[in-house]
C-alpha cells in the first residue's frame, strides 16, 4: 500500500553558515565535523563544497554537475521523534502516516525529485531482512513496469550495504530509484529516492547527501564523520 501512496506522491510532483576554511580543510569538535570541505566523486566526476556544522551540511553548497555550477542551501530538520535529516531549504515535506518522512523537491536545472523513509521494527516482521527486500521488489513491480535492475555493495562501519537502483515506467513515462534497506537498531530502515531524468549522476549524489546527513537514535547513519572522510559515506566492497 505505501507504494501506491509513494507513486501518487511523486507523479504529482512539480542556518548559519560556518566560517569558511582553506579549501580541503576541517576541524573536528568531538565526533562531528565543523568547517569547510571539497568533495570530488570519482564515479560522476562532479564535486561540491561547502560548511559542515555538527556533521551536518551547513547553508549553501556549491554543486559542480558535468562543469555546470548549482547552489542548494541545506538545513537540518527534526521535527521527527529520534529522526535528524539535511534537506535542502526549498524542499516541501509531506504529510504521510504510513512512512516516517518524505519530502520532494528539486535538485537542479527543475529536476524534481522525492526521498521517502520507511522505519519498521524487526519484532514486528515475520520474515527476514531478504524477505523485507524481496517484498519490496514484488511491490515495485506491481505498480511499476521494471526495466533494469542493478546493484552496487558499500562497506559502512564494516556492514556490507546493498544500494539497488532501478529503471521504472508508467504511463510511457521514465523514472528512477535509488533504494537503500539495511538492519539498524532492530528496524528496518528502508530509503528510497525517487527522480525523472536519465542523467543519474546529479541524483546520486544527492541520495547519498540524504543518506550521509540522517542522524537515527542520535547518531549518524553512515560513518562519513569518522577519520577519513568518503564523499558517498560509504567505502566500495573489494
């Protein structure tokens, strides 16, 4: 059912800044990072740059998509019981009973997209993590036509984290998701994120910016605040 309510939410889509530093260049306050950062993505070639506050993003961050230069302004929203998330300001959050939080909006050049996040406690499941994932594929393809499916293994705090993306049509229209389901806390913690356009790129790293900035339980999902900090939060499997 909640992928009816996401479907019908899609289709229908149309803070203080940190003193900046040299580029490349952060201090870390306790576990969370403050300052300035460039980060360069060598699976899109693009990069952005901007304030951390907190180990969150920070006011406007420069985008750099295939040598075109894009701001968004990031704050930090929490007005969800033991849910902390960035979001970009001019992003609209629905109201929807059945998943914690979602919100829509664009990313560039009009590119709207949608991130919804799902929480279910494991107590209240009668199957496993792969049966979690195998129900959402069945649901995905019964409210959607599936062109490709592809997957992509990420270490986090040495969990091994499955990012699937997907080729949907409906209606002779194209869309896209990015889908994240990991065991957290004892939930399952479902992210999807949902987009139009072919040109992925931009979408990718905007998923993980929603990915690197959710705090659950107060602390942060991915460990891009530990040591050697990774663009995407997350370090490939070998």
């Amino acid at each position: 059912m909640r992928y009816i309510i996401i479907t019908l939410l899609f289709a229908s889509c149309n803070s203080a800044s940190v003193e900046e530093k040299p580029n490349g260049l952060y201090h870390n306050q306790g576990l969370n990072y403050f300052g300035f950062m460039r980060l360069d993505d060598s699976l899109t070639n693009n990069f952005q740059k901007g304030n951390y506050f907190d180990g969150f993003k920070s006011g406007n961050w420069t985008y750099s998509v295939n040598q075109t230069n894009y701001i968004k302004d990031w704050i930090i929203y929490e007005e969800v019981q033991n849910l902390k998330i960035n979001i970009p300001s001019d992003w609209e959050i629905l109201n929807d009973e059945i998943v914690q939080f979602t919100a829509k909006g664009e990313t560039f050049l009009n590119d709207t997209s949608q991130i919804v996040i799902y929480r279910v406690s494991i107590d209240t499941l009668k199957y496993k993590l792969v049966d979690y994932k195998n129900k959402f594929n069945q649901d995905l393809y019964k409210q959607w036509e599936v062109l490709e499916v592809s997957e992509q293994c990420f270490l986090n705090n040495n969990q091994k984290v499955e990012i699937t993306k997907y080729h949907l049509k409906k209606e002779l229209k194209d869309y896209f998701c990015f889908s994240m389901i990991m065991i957290i806390d004892g939930e399952v913690l479902d992210i999807s994120y949902y987009f139009k356009t072919i040109q992925w790129e931009r979408h990718y790293n905007m998923f993980f910016d929603f990915i690197n900035g959710l705090k659950i339980n107060d602390k942060f999902l991915t460990n891009h605040e530990f040591d050697k900090f990774n663009p995407l939060g997350f370090y490939l499997c070998n």
